[in-house]
C-alpha cells in the first residue's frame, strides 16, 4: 500500500465517520446551566441557540436572574446565604471540518506553510459557569480549555461580578474581565463561524476593567474604564523588595474610557459608541514589536439593529478608528470598518445567516507592516440545522471579494492570500 | 518548501471533496430524514373541570383540554408590558378561581392538569411576576360599605371585570375607570 493509499483511506474513513454522525439521530439531551437552574426550555431565551430573543435580553439586563432565584438554593436556614443546590455549569463545545483558501507565512522571512484542509475538532471546548450570589449580585465565568488548535492552554474570557442596583441608585456596575464590544454586539451569541473581525482588529475584545450602566427614559447609558491593554499583561510587583507576591496586569496608569447611549426608535435600535485610550506603538520588522511610547487610540462607532416578529433579525456596526502616531510618531493612522449580517430563523429546525465584513487599512496601507491586513471584504453564508434545541450542525460557506496583494515592500504582510472557505460541524451547549 | 508532488495535490483534492460531500450530504440528510422525525415540542394542557380558557402572553390559545406549542408561552417577541406573563399559562373559568402557573421544563413533557378551585368563597389569588401567590383584592372586599346595596348583576359585573383583569385582557387603570362607573351607577 503506496503513502498516498493510506492518506487517502484516512480521509475516506473520516469523511464516512463524519457523515454517520450526521445521518445518525441524535439523543442527547441536555440544558445549560440557566435552563437548569430555572426549569425552562432553551427556546425560553433564544431564538435559536445562541442568538438571544427578546426574553433572554431582559433576562440577561435584568442580571441573568428571574424573582424565583432562590428556589434552587440550599436551605440552610440562613437568609444571608443563597448556595446554588447543584453546580451551576455548563459546557460548550464545538469540532468543525474545513476546506479552506489560506497559507500561514511568516512576515518576516516569507516562510509559507499550507493546508487546504483542516480537520478542527475540537474547535472549543468552554466550560461556563455562572449564578445569582444575592438579590443584586450576579456572577458569569468562563474558562476556555482548547480553542482554534490551542491545545492545553486554558484561558479565562469572560469573569466578572455585576450588581445591578449600586447604593439603590439603579446604576449597574461590573467588575472583571468583558469584552469591550459587548455594549453593541455580542461575539458570543452570533449564528456564525464568522466572527465580526471589526471588532477584533480595532482591538475592543477583551479587557479588565469597570463598566457602569444605566437606563434613563428611552436611553440606556453605558460607561467604562479598562486596563486598555487586553487580558494577556502580567507584571511582577517586585517595586517594595523581593518576591513580592502580588502582580500588576496593566503596564502603565493609563486607562481607555468608553461609553454607548442606545435607545430604540420604533423596531429599530440605535447606538452610538466611543472609546478614547492608549496602546503601545508597532515597532520593529513588519510592525511585529510592541514599542514602549504609549500613543493615543480613538474609536466612534454607531450600531444599528433591528428584529421582524421574532424571525429575521438584522443589524449593522460600523467603527472609525484613529490611532495617532501608532507606527511614526509624527503620523496619525486613520481606518474604518463594520460589519453587517442577518439571520433568518423561519422555524425551530433551521436558522440562515449572512455576515458581511469588512475594513479599510486605509492609512495602515503601504506601510510594510502587519497592519495592512487590516483590509477585509468578505461575505459569510451560513446554515444551522438544530437537530435538538442545544445541539446544531453548522455549515458556513465564506467568500472573500478582496484581490490577492503581491508582496511590494520588504516584508511579506497585507492580502497575500485569498480566505475562501467551506465548513461543517456541530455546536452544541450542555 | 518543494513544489507539491502529484500524489499530494490528489491528497488535497480528496480532502477538499471529503469535506465539500460531507456538507452535501449532512444537509440533505437531515432534510429528508431526521427532520420528518423530529416533532416541534407541544404541551398538553387539561384542567378539571374542562372548558376552562386558556391564556398566554401571545393570547387566547382556545379551553382545555388543548395543546400548545413551546413558542405559546416562550415567543421570540411580544409587547414589554407583558412581560410578567412570559412562560406562564393562565387558566380560568367562569365561577372558578383564575390560576396563573409558571410552566417548567418537566410540564413540557408531561403536561399540566390543573384542578381548579370553584368554591364561589374560595379568594381570588394570582400568581405575581416571580410565581409567588399574591393576594389581591376580592370586589366585594374592596366595596365593603356598598356590598349589601349590590344587585345580583353588579356582582356579576364585578365578577367578570375581576377575571377580564387577571387574563390581563384589561389593564388596570381600565379596571378602575369600570370598577368606578359600575358603583357610580349603583349610587344613583
């Protein structure tokens, strides 16, 4: 038997694998940890796992607590305690196969490495936990144990304390580590792989901080402060003597504000958004190198959604972006970007969605640095089969409308490849 | 890094085919087999005695014994106000105390048979937003002084304004606006 035979029975038997398991009826039931706690049907809050209906945004801006959050609490006798009676965790999992346009080079010495196919499985792995700790105290965790290949790395995302009424003022206030872009759209609940990549290349994912909300008539206001430094800084405290044992996550006193006022006109929801912070300059071979001058960093964003009865829901994010004297210091790097996508969800078998994203590197273009790739323009077509209310076999289609860039500077960076891909596999939660 | 030789290029190609056939086939397998299977959840729904009216946040869904679906008490929208209402059934019927129920995930399977109240003495309970029983107001308790002058149709009228109330097919301030103009009359 010749390499290529046994490569190719390889590929043969998976693909038959894979394909009995979605022939195959699947049983499994299971119930996340809020419809545990709460005996209610996922339907009780999505419209189609994950994307959240009207009642899991009240539930979820009403501090993922409903009045009968003590039910399921251990009597001890004690008033002032509220045990959750059963560990309130959940799991999220997800193993996808992929067919996929796109070569991993090394800007720097152009080194190419390519797989037109990719068996991601697993994807993710998240184990989620999260409960009312008193009338006005909610917490949410989660920790990730293997995603997009990294394998025995556990990551913490999203891990944070909210009280929804500071001092009876009706002010909110969390407390941890969230994503920025939270304010607007969640990452988290979109129907697609696809992720909404303005947001991660504008850099307002994850970070630690403060964020204060609050509704006042129509408007609901939100305002923050984080690190602006994201989640992965740690710094010795070693300052007062040595092996002090506490550490520092954030590299300077610095810290980026933002803030949204949202309200709704008719059907539609309007946001509008703005962040004014710091972050360290690129510097080095294709930009690759954090410097250490700090330079300012300035995002308006306006976000726009809207639902038709229950079944379509649509929305659009658009983000302009400046960043003053990022790679030169005499230079300001302005770029726009968003994002736009639909779902449909005509019944509780199928969901259909389209995401549109795209980004303009405009003055990050031609500067021979990673930053070029900043330019996207592509279109994902996605749909989710729900073969029970929490487990949906997912196949996305993503076409990339941007042209191939040849290499022009010294560095291999911008568009080098095109990102075509085809994907199928499963998500589930339980 | 060499040219890709023959032999993995057609290796690349069946990956590619694999993956693109599996897509292919997952979808329509489970167009055409698992989903004629599977059946949207339904939750039988009987009282005692029957006829009685059944209500949800989306409306009137018809009298016992019936069956409604998950989107009955869990729609993807409805108006803010109703809220309160939000995965519960109302079940009432004429003489008979109104019952307000939560409904959890092991009703969904096995369904609610709720036996009603119709002692004429019985009060008047509702469930409030948390599912916890709230006592309201009986309208004879609340027209203490004029409970003797009312007629037997006043207290009808009052009956039905009550249940109109609870099944939030009224709101309150419309409750209070026809609570007034009935005692106005019986002034006269």
């Amino acid at each position: 038997m010749t390499p290529f035979d046994v490569k190719f029975r390889r590929y043969t038997l998976s693909f038959v694998f894979l394909f009995a398991q979605l022939v195959l009826p699947l049983t499994a039931e299971a119930i996340p940890v809020f419809a545990r706690k709460y005996s209610m049907s996922c339907v009780a809050c999505h419209s189609a796992f994950p994307r959240l209906n009207q009642f899991g945004e009240h539930f979820r801006d009403n501090n993922m607590r409903l009045p009968n959050w003590r039910d399921n609490t251990v009597q001890t006798g004690d008033e002032r305690l509220a045990l959750p009676s059963t560990a309130p965790l959940a799991i999220r999992a997800q193993a996808y196969a992929q067919a996929r346009e796109g070569k991993s080079i090394d800007p720097v010495s152009g080194e190419t490495e390519q797989a037109s196919s990719d068996f991601q499985s697993p994807y993710l792995v998240k184990l989620l936990s999260s409960a009312p700790l008193s009338d006005h105290i909610t917490y949410y965790f989660y920790g990730i144990f293997a995603e997009k290949g990294n394998n025995g790395e556990t990551t913490i995302e999203d891990a944070w304390f909210r009280h929804d009424d500071l001092f009876g003022s009706g002010v909110g206030m969390q407390l941890g580590q969230f994503q920025i872009s939270d304010l607007m759209f969640a990452r988290e609940t979109r129907l697609s792989f696809q992720d909404f990549m303005a947001y991660r290349m504008a850099g307002i994912t994850y970070d630690r901080g403060l964020l204060f909300d609050r509704s006042l008539g129509k408007f609901d206001f939100g305002l923050g402060l984080v690190n602006g430094n994201g989640i992965d800084e740690n710094f010795n405290i070693n300052s007062p003597g040595y092996r002090r044992p506490d550490k520092m996550f954030d590299n300077n006193s610095d810290k980026s504000i933002f803030g949204r006022i949202g309200t709704d006109i008719g059907p539609v929801s309007l946001g509008l958004f703005g962040l004014s912070g710091e972050q360290a300059n690129a510097t080095g071979p294709a930009g690759l190198d954090s410097g250490n001058r700090d330079t300012d960093k300035r995002i308006v964003g306006v976000d726009i959604s809207g639902d038709v009865q229950g079944k379509t829901y649509w929305y659009a994010q658009l983000l302009w972006n400046s960043w003053d004297g990022f790679l030169d210091k005499n230079e300001d790097y302005n770029w726009w970007g968003g994002f736009l996508g639909a779902d449909y969800i005509p019944n509780d078998f199928w969901a259909f969605s389209a995401l549109y994203n795209y980004a303009d590197a405009d003055d990050l273009s031609n500067t021979d640095t990673i930053y070029e790739g900043i330019d996207i323009n592509s279109l994902s077509l996605t749909a989710s089969y729900y073969f029970m209310r929490n487990v949906k076999g997912v196949a996305e289609v993503n076409v990339d409308f941007l042209g191939k860039d040849s290499r022009k500077g010294t560095y291999y960076t911008g568009h080098l490849t095109k990102e075509h891909y085809i994907l199928f596999g499963f998500d589930a939660a339980f | 890094m060499g040219m890709p030789s023959q032999h993995s290029r057609r290796i690349q190609l069946a990956g590619v085919l694999s993956i693109l056939l599996a897509t292919i086939g997952a979808m329509l397998s489970v167009t055409t087999g698992n989903a004629a299977e599977l059946k949207v959840q339904r939750i039988r729904i009987e009282s005692t005695p029957a006829g009685a009216a059944v209500n949800t946040i989306v409306g009137e869904q018809g009298v016992t014994p019936l069956s409604i679906t998950e989107r009955d008490i869990y729609p993807n929208t409805y108006p803010d106000a109703k809220v309160d209402l939000y995965g519960k059934v109302v079940i009432s019927k004429s003489g008979c105390k109104t019952v307000t129920r939560r409904v959890t995930l092991n009703e969904i399977k096995t369904g609610l048979d709720i036996r009603l109240d119709c002692t004429e003495s019985t009060p008047v309970v509702k469930l409030d937003a948390g599912g916890k029983p709230q006592a309201i107001r009986k309208p004879e308790q609340s027209a203490t002084s004029a409970t003797e002058a009312l007629s037997e149709r006043r207290l009808r009228q009052l009956k039905v304004l009550n249940e109109l109330l609870d099944d939030k097919l009224i709101s309150a301030e419309e409750e209070q606006s026809i609570r007034k103009r009935i005692f106005e009359r019986l002034n006269q």
